[in-house]
C-alpha cells in the first residue's frame, strides 16, 4: 500500500522556507543542508497535510506563529549541533 503523493509534513515546507530566509541554500552543500532538515524536523511535531491551501485557510493565525518559532528555534539548534560537530572534526 502506498500513501498519497500529496501527503507530507507541513513542517517540511517551514524549515526549507527558514533555510532560504538564513540563505544556507546558497552557503551550504547539499549533506550539509540534509542533516540540518533531518535534525531541525526531529525536533518538532509532525503536521501532516494534503494541501497547502488547508493550513492557509483553517490555520489560527496564534498557531502558525508558535509554528514558525518552533522551526526558528529547531533549525537553529540544529546549526549549532553540525557547526560545532564540524569544528571537532
């Protein structure tokens, strides 16, 4: 059995939004940018939707906020964690 093609986390689509803002889709390489969506989504709840325009419309506004500083907060952790992994190395 295969799940939807539409079906994913919505909070996938927050953390590439937060690494575009960062700009570390032009400053970091793809492994890089991997393990920081992998460590920063581990880190929040996951929010399954099937369509984008779902969250635009029934979202509370209160909500999407706390959302974006769990994900603000997440992928800085996770920034933390390799920057400083990298320096050990």
């Amino acid at each position: 059995m295969k799940l939807d093609d539409d079906i994913h986390n919505y909070y996938e689509h927050l953390v590439l939004e937060r690494i575009e803002q960062l700009g570390l889709n032009q400053s970091k390489d793809a492994n890089y940018l991997a393990d920081l969506c992998c460590l920063a989504l581990n880190q929040v709840p996951p929010r399954y939707i099937r369509y984008e325009v779902d969250m635009a419309f029934y979202l509370p506004q209160n909500e999407r906020q706390q959302m974006e500083m769990n994900v603000v907060n997440a992928v800085r952790k996770a920034m933390e964690y390799l920057d400083d992994k990298s320096g050990k190395e």
